[in-house]
C-alpha cells in the first residue's frame, strides 16, 4: 500500500515506539511503502530509496484514491531552506504551514504579480507560496551536461553550511553526513543511498583515488564526503558540534582531518 507523508518532518525510526532511535526523516509530500498493518500507531514503511524503518500512522496520507490524486498532481521541490505556506497570497497572512528543503508541495494555478503560488498539500489544505522558494522536480538528471551536474551538486550541499549535525536528519534544522550527500543529489534529480556506504542497486559506483573529481563521494569508516576539489571537502561533522563545514585531507591546511585521512575507505562516482 502507498502512503504520502503529510508532516513537514517525519522521522523514521528503527523500531516501532516513539523513543527508538531515528535512522532517517521523510518530508512533506514523500510517497512511502507501508508493508505491514499499524504497530502501536507506527507503520513499518519503506521509503522510495528503499530505506526501511517506523514511522507515526497520523503523519501519512493512506488511500489508493487519496495518494493517486496526489501522485497525479504537478508538484514543485522546495529548495528554499524553510518556506511559509501562507493562507493567501499576503506576507502578513498565517502560515497554514512551514516546509523544509526538500518537501513536495502540489503547485495548482500561476503565479500572481507578487510571485505567489497557489499550493496544496497531501492533506487538502491549500495556501500559498512564493515561486521563488520552488522548482520542479529534475526529470533530466541522465541526460544533464556532468560539469553542470557537478556544480549544482556541489552548490546544493553548501547550502547546507552551518547546519547543525543531527543524527537521522536531512533538513536545514539538523543533517548527518549520509543525509547531507542524499540530499544533495536528490534536489538535483538523483537518489543515492541514505548510508555512509556503497549500495548495489543505486547510481553509485567505486572508483580509483586518482580519478575523484568534484562532487564525488570520499567515503570512511562509518562517514561519507562530498569532495570539492584540491583535497577538500564538504561534510556534516558531530565533531566538537561543528555541523556541515568544509575541511581538508590536505595535510598543510588549517582544516586538514587527520583522523579521517586515516580512515578512508574508497571514493564513488554516479558518473
């Protein structure tokens, strides 16, 4: 059965009660796999980059009816770190909701001379946006020049800079380092694992140290990077709190990683 996350930010977690610890986050507009009937008002889900984990009944649009009108809509990525949806086209009207970075949002009209959208979300509330705050979903990523992939990779994961590390997350509130690499590709069209690891199955692939370029991962132990160029990179770090920061494999720099120049593992490439 499909389901559509309704919550702005729904975490997913390992097991099916409110304190497990939380392996992920679905945003608003998400469609899920449940595979199992309702566990103390937890669903064991799949996402659709076939992570696993629990998520809360009351956070998820279920229906054949209801998420098929929804999965028809034309919808929009908010790329924008937080974006209002407001109850009409004014910026001092309420905010019906507040969404992520990341979220799918149901765009159902044009634009007025301020440059608001009318918007719906998976439940039925309707508001409305700035476009400036939106785009539509890439649908072009394999056919897209890899230098311009690169960049805007790269452009997407430093707007994440000063982030604070959260373990499970992947929003401009809180980001691990997994988190960090998904989100950069999938704003641009691509899902990689949600893991600090190599996954058959997805558009990574290993390649010789020699041949990384930017955007590339560097993977070490238990961590995952995403190379800038000249040995540096940018990554989501718990250390000393620092969150999503750009540091060094380059043993003269100032941001130079010792501890993880010690413990790489392979770097991997969806080019």
């Amino acid at each position: 059965m499909n389901a559509i996350v309704t919550s702005p930010v729904c975490p997913l977690r390992t097991e099916a009660f409110a304190g497990a610890p939380c392996a992920d986050e679905c945003l608003l507009g998400w469609p899920v796999d449940i595979m199992c009937e309702p566990e103390r008002g937890r669903l064991q889900v799949k996402t659709h980059y076939r992570y696993e984990g629990y998520l809360s009944a009351r956070h998820v649009l279920t229906g054949v009816g209801a998420t098929a009108r929804w999965e028809e809509r034309k919808k929009y990525i908010v790329t924008a770190p937080f974006c209002d949806v407001l109850t009409r086209p004014d910026i001092r009207a309420p905010c019906v909701e507040t969404l992520v970075r990341g979220s799918l949002i149901a765009v159902c009209g044009a634009g007025d001379k301020d440059g608001f959208l009318p918007v719906l979300l998976p439940d039925g509330r309707r508001g409305h946006a700035f476009g400036t705050q939106l785009t539509p979903p890439r649908d072009d990523a394999e056919k897209a020049d890899a230098h311009a992939m690169r960049e805007a990779v790269i452009t997407s994961a430093c707007s994440y800079l000063g982030t604070p590390y959260r373990w499970g997350g992947k929003t401009p509130m809180g980001i691990d380092c997994s988190g960090l690499t998904f989100m950069a590709y999938f704003l641009n069209g691509v899902r990689i694992f949600r893991d600090a690891r190599i996954e058959r199955g997805f558009p990574v692939h290993e390649i010789a140290q020699q041949e990384i370029q930017p955007a590339d991962l560097i993977f070490f132990t238990g961590h995952v990077a995403l190379y800038l160029g000249d040995d540096s990179f940018i990554h989501a770090t718990a250390q000393g709190g620092k969150g999503v920061v750009i540091e060094s494999l380059d043993a003269n720099s100032p941001h130079y990683r010792d501890d993880l120049a010690r413990s790489f593992v392979a770097v991997g490439s969806v080019f």
